[in-house]
C-alpha cells in the first residue's frame, strides 16, 4: 500500500522565508503562492504569528502585513462591478422608442398598401 505526503506549496514557500528572512525576493514568492492558491489569508495568518511572537522581526512583519493589505484591496477592487449609469438606460430607453416607432410606422404603410 502507497502513502502520498502531499506537501502544501504554502508550507514550502514559507519555510524558504522562514530561512531567508530578510530575502525580499522569498517574500514576494510566498505571497505569490498564496496568490496564485487563492489563499492570502494564510499569508497574514503567518505574518500576524510572526508580528506577535518574535519581536526582532515584528517591524518586518509588520510592513509585510500592510503589503498583504493593500494587495487585498487591489484584488477587490479588480472585481468590483460597476452599475450601469442611469444615462446608459435614457439612451436605451431612445432607442428602442425610435426602434418601436420605426417599425409601428412600417407596419401602417403596409396595411395602408393593401
């Protein structure tokens, strides 16, 4: 019988920055993990017990947190949906009363023919 340890690309990502503290670039890759897992909660998850518990890397955290943040906003921000404008509705409305007239105009000339 086969036993699969799936190991967790999070975990991973977070061990390298857990050795490379202050390696900008293992940072940016856990968070783009995270991203691309659709999990940046985990993310400040482990900043925010890192902040708490270990004071010489509290700053570090900290500004790493307020990146996860504004990330958070942008992502929301990306599929936020914009309601149509009420000057989108007036010219549909025009439209389809010229379209409407159009046609009611056409459907007179020809009972008029007959």
């Amino acid at each position: 019988m086969l036993f699969f340890c799936l190991v967790d690309p999070i975990d991973e990502a977070w061990k390298r920055v857990e050795a490379d503290w202050g390696n900008q670039d293992a940072h940016r890759r856990f968070v783009g993990v995270c991203v691309a897992l659709d999990r940046l909660p985990d993310a400040g998850k482990r900043y925010r017990a890192v902040r708490e518990t270990d004071p010489a890397r509290r700053e570090d955290a900290v500004t790493q947190i307020d990146g996860l943040i504004a990330l958070a906003a942008q992502q929301l921000q990306d599929t936020r949906v914009i309601p149509a404008g009420h000057e989108h509705k007036r010219t549909l409305t025009w439209v389809a009363f010229f379209i409407m007239l159009v046609l009611m105009g056409a459907g007179i000339l020809l009972l008029l023919r007959t």
